[in-house]
C-alpha cells in the first residue's frame, strides 16, 4: 500500500537528519544525491544486482508500483552507470518515487532535467550488462543499512534514512517530539544562550588559550 499523502508530506518535512536521530537507520554517507536537490520518500523496493549487470534493475522498474523506491545492491563493480536517463523514463511512466544505489549512474544532467530523484554513491560512465543472475523483493544491504520491501526510504541533502515499516508510527513520534524540542533550543539560542549551557556539556576537556598567550 502506497504512503498516505500526509504521512509523505510528514517525513519529508522532518527529513533524513531528524528520522536517522529518531530510531531511523542512516546510510553511509558515500551515498549522495546524484544532483543538488533531490529528494525522495517512498516504500522500498529492495534489488540486488549481479557485478557489472543490471537485468534486475529493468526488472523491478518494470513491475515497481507507484510511489516505491528502488533501493539497490551491486555485488560487484560498483564503477558502473547501472542506471541512467532510459530507465529514469521507464520508472516516471510507472510512477516510481526514485532511487537509492550503492554503485555508479549516468545521464546527471537528464536525470535533474526529469526531476528524478537519484542517490548513488558514484558517476560512472560505462554501462552494464543485462543478462545474469539477481534478485527483486528481497532483502539488501545498502550504505551499511538493512533494508526489506516496505520500509520506508528518507532521502535529501543530508543522505538518505531507512525507517523499518513496522517501526513507521514509533519513529514518526520521536522524531516530532525531536523536531519539537529543537525548535525550542532555536528560540533560546537566539536569544542569546550558548549550546555549552543548553546541553549541559562539560566545556574541561577542551584546553583554551588565554587572551593575549
């Protein structure tokens, strides 16, 4: 079942930072946007690629519903363009959310033109095969993250967090009490408190020089 509109609108406001300090799974931060503002929330759909093929990917962009997120493992030769500007095509028309892939893509320029939002860990111009072996559905493991079909995938400037599904509500509550209480630590950092006093640090351990030293 695709996410509620309100429960999207909801995550994408609190974002990757505040899910991944709220009981979300943060992945390594080698995965990035491939260009400057994407920005994606959907379901997961988990595929796992032979090195240097891609017959997975068209795959799961063939039969992915809308509003999923391909979240994608490379066994292999990660230094490939395993996706690119013709499956960026196939996947708007079917209405997928994007992609997250710890491995290489191509076609940055058409993939911002088309507003698909891509994270990878890397560009990568060679292309792949599309004959052997992989999976659909099942469980990955991608930036260091476990991640099975229905969990939730947060992606914008500051990386990209996985929120378990059956986890959603829990995360979802700690992350607005989160967002709730920084806003308060805002309103008395303007105001002119110092974050040594707000969170209670121990400022010892820091050796400081005396003016004029």
């Amino acid at each position: 079942m695709a996410l509620p509109a309100n429960v999207r609108a909801t995550l994408a406001r609190l974002g990757a930072a505040t899910l991944g300090e709220s009981g979300g799974a943060s992945m390594a931060a080698a995965i990035r946007p491939a260009w400057a503002g994407a920005t994606l929330v959907g379901e997961a759909l988990p595929v796992r690629c032979s090195p240097g093929d891609n017959l997975a990917i068209h795959v799961a962009t063939a039969t992915a519903s809308p509003g999923q997120v391909l979240v994608v493992q490379i066994d292999g030769e990660p230094e490939r363009g395993y996706w690119g500007e013709v499956l960026t095509t196939g996947a708007e028309a079917r209405g997928v959310a994007g992609l997250v892939i710890e491995g290489g893509v191509r076609d940055v320029a058409a993939l911002e033109a088309h507003h698909f939002a891509v994270f990878s860990t890397l560009i990568a111009l060679r292309g792949a095969a599309k004959a052997a072996t992989g999976t659909v559905g099942e469980p990955v493991q991608v930036g260091g993250v476990g991640v099975a079909a229905g969990d939730i995938v947060v992606g914008d400037a500051d990386g990209v967090t996985v929120v378990p599904g059956v986890r959603l509500a829990e995360v979802l509550d700690a992350a607005e009490r989160r967002e709730s209480r920084e806003a308060e630590l805002f309103e008395q950092l303007r105001a002119g408190a110092t974050t040594v006093e707000l969170l209670g640090l121990d400022p010892s351990p820091v050796r400081r020089a005396e003016p004029g030293s």
